[in-house]
C-alpha cells in the first residue's frame, strides 16, 4: 500500500501517529461548538498538520441559518482577497468534483496542487486543501483529510441534531397549547408552562404528584380508564381523543 510504504521512515510515521491523536482529541474539543466553530478548528488544524497553503470548509445549510465558508491560509500567502481565492478553488472543486486535481495558482505562478473530500450531507458541503508543493497531496496527507472531515461530519450532524432539538424545545415552551410527556403509568414526566398554568400548578414537582386522568373531566377519567390506557398501553402513544375533555392533552410514553 502506498501510504504505508510512505510511512516508512521513522519521522513521517511519527508525524502521522502525532497527526491522528490529535485528530482524535477535535471531537471532544467541538462539543459544545457551533458550525463555524467546527468548521474554522478543522481548518486551523489542517493548515499545520497537511502544511498545506490553503483550507476550504464549507458547511451545510440549515434552516434559520446561514451556510458556512472558512478559509486558512497559511503565512506564506500573502497575494490576493481571501474572497476571491476561496471562490476560484471553490468553483475549481464544484467544476472537477475530482478529489485530486491542480489549478492556477492564486497566489502567484505555477500551479495549486488541490485535494478535496466531501462531506457526509450532499451538495458542496467539504474539505477542500491546496498547495503549491508540486509532491502534495501524499497518501498520508489524503489519509489525515479523510480522517478529518469524518469526524467533522459526525460533529456537525451532532449539532444539526442538537440544533433541531432545542428548537422544538423552543416550540413546545413557547406553545399556547397543553403539551407534556408521561410514562406508561401515567406518571408526567414533563408539562410545558402553558399546560401548569392552564392547571393551576406551580412546577414539575407538583404536576409528577399528579397522573394524567387526573388533567380530565370527571366524567371522562372512567372512559379514560376503559379506552385510553389500554390504547396507550397497546401502542405507547396518546395523540388525541375525540371529546373536548380529552382533546389537549397529547402525550408519549417512556
């Protein structure tokens, strides 16, 4: 294998082993990271890990916010705007769409020797390295990229789950309607600010004292009793239920 005939020499094996720990320690890093934060600490990384002149990351789209482009350079560029480099290598990339490839260099003469990776959400989401060694990229330096946007997909899917997740938190506590979870006994496990104050309680302490046939009419806990237990015991989920009494309450069970 080519990359392991690389690695034959003492200092490039070094090199890689000391590349890949430190690949291995971003994901912890990026917990608590937004988009840009993920993408702009991959970049930062694989400037001095790929030497490489220039790395592109561009993130993806999400609802309600912005895409993500970041670029690093290394101290040997010094020519042109960052804006116009970032969109030659990135229409160089979207053209090929081949991993390796070389293109004029933006930075002065000869070629831009580039290495790209795409990222695991479609489109033109990935990772993009340039530069002027005419020797790059090397199967150790296609290795550590892959590695790297792995990693970075697997962070900025964390996020984008994350993200969708607080705004239905967001949603749910914002709602004028009764909305709470509860087990399979009936027990509450959560009831959003409309639901306490619709009932009149003060805080999850007291609404978990409680039990959901407790929220209904009178008249209808017996029916709850004969048809809604057995239905939420049968399927795990109580949506609704056709009389005003039992029509706001929407539960699941856990």
């Amino acid at each position: 294998m080519p990359w392991v005939d690389e690695l034959s020499e003492p200092q490039e094996l070094r090199h890689c082993i000391r590349d890949l720990v430190a690949l291995s320690t971003l994901p912890a890093i990026w917990k608590d990271y937004n988009l840009w934060q993920i993408a702009d600490s991959v970049a930062a990384g694989l400037i001095s890990m790929l030497n490489a002149d220039v790395i592109y990351v561009s993130a993806p789209r999400v609802p309600d916010e912005a895409a993500v482009d970041v670029m690093r350079t290394s101290q040997a560029v010094s020519a042109g705007s960052p804006g116009r480099i970032e969109r030659i290598i990135r229409a160089a990339w979207l053209d090929s769409r081949e991993q390796t490839f070389a293109i004029d260099n933006p930075f002065g003469k000869g070629a831009l020797q580039i290495a790209a990776v795409p990222m695991g959400f479609g489109g033109d989401a990935g990772i993009i390295a340039g530069s002027v060694n005419p020797k790059f990229p090397s199967e150790t330096h296609r290795l550590v990229l892959g590695i790297a946007a792995s990693h970075a997909t697997l962070a900025m899917q964390r996020w984008h789950a994350e993200a969708q997740h607080r705004r239905l938190v967001s949603l749910i506590e914002r709602s004028s309607e009764l909305v709470g979870f509860a087990r399979l006994d009936g027990t509450p496990q959560y009831l959003n600010k409309a639901g306490c104050e619709l009932l009149g309680l003060s805080g999850i302490e007291e609404v978990e004292r409680l039990n959901i046939v407790d929220f209904l009419a009178p008249d209808e806990r017996t029916r709850a009793h004969r048809e809604l237990i057995p239905l939420v015991m049968g399927t795990e989920l109580w949506r609704k239920m056709g009389d005003d009494g039992l029509r706001r309450a929407a539960y699941r069970g856990g």
